[in-house]
C-alpha cells in the first residue's frame, strides 16, 4: 500500500503555510488585468491555478481564506472533511472521498468563505491509508495576497456553535 511518504517524494510536494503539503502544478500563462477584477484583488492574476495538496492522517488544513471561489478533487487515500463557515453566519461540511455513498468527487469552497479541513479518520482501521491527497483549482489564480489565515476569537464569536472544530483547525 502507497503511503505520505511515497506521495510526498513521488509528486514532489513541500510543507504548505495551513499545513499539509502540496506543490503547483499547473498556473496558467495568460493574466486578468486588475481593472477586470472585483475590488477584493490587488492587482493582476492568472486566469487559474492548481495543486497537489496532501494532508497525513493528523495533519489538517488551518483554517483560512481567499479571494476566490476553490474546486477541491478528491485523487486518495482518506476521505477529506472540509468545514466551511460562510459569511451569512452559515457552516457546512462536505466529505470528500471516493465512497460515492457519502462523499463527493468534488466540492467548491466559496469566494470569502472561512475553511479548513482534515482527513475523515473516524471509521477507519490502522491498516488505512495514512493519508489524504487532493487537488485544488482556484480561479482567477491563486496569489498568497489573497490568503489570511483565521484569529480564532473572531471565527469563535461568530460561530460559536462550531467552537470545537474551530479550535481543532486554528492550532
């Protein structure tokens, strides 16, 4: 059985700022022109970009936000709960696997949404993958201006409710 290790050498992945590991593997050549865009972004960006993003078994993906809409794919290992808290006050969670039962193949975090994510590890044996492995498309491009990472009051005050996830994805 394939596991982080061989994923992370073969892919080539690095540590990431939330967590997990990834690398770039597709950034478009041609660019928006900031007076195209919404307000929200300073400046140009690619018209897309993707990555490989994996996260071990106790990884997770701290919480955090960005300017534009993201397509998470599921590839695997794992399943992945992604948490996503809305601007209206509204909190879903979305499991992403390949059990087409209870999970999606695909799922799209919205532009502004607070997320953060973790391998589904609940209902599984230790003789499970020690992984999850993902790609994530952003549209336009991903630029780490757009990336803020949570304060834990703030999503705490607003989400009280969702407080033990919260402080399970804000470190």
């Amino acid at each position: 059985m394939q596991n982080s290790s061989y994923f992370i050498e073969k892919l080539r992945l690095a540590p990431h700022p939330e967590g997990g590991y990834y690398r770039e593997v597709y950034r478009s050549k041609e660019k928006i022109s900031g007076t195209c865009l919404p307000e929200r972004f300073s400046g140009e960006r690619n018209f897309s970009t993707a990555i490989y993003f994996l996260l071990r078994r106790n990884d997770f993906s701290a919480i955090h936000k960005i300017n534009q809409d993201e397509l998470w794919h599921f590839y695997a290992g794992l399943p992945v709960v992604i948490h996503i808290f809305l601007p209206e006050q509204e909190y879903r969670k979305i499991i992403l696997g390949n059990n087409k039962d209870n999970t999606e193949f695909i799922a799209v975090v919205p532009a502004g949404a607070w997320f953060g994510a973790h391998p589904y590890i609940e209902d599984y044996s230790g003789d499970s993958p020690d992984f999850s492995l993902v790609g994530c498309t952003v549209a336009p491009g991903f630029d780490f201006k757009d990336f803020e990472l949570a304060q834990k009051d703030k999503l705490l005050s607003l989400f009280p409710e969702s407080g033990h996830i919260i402080k399970k994805l804000t470190g």
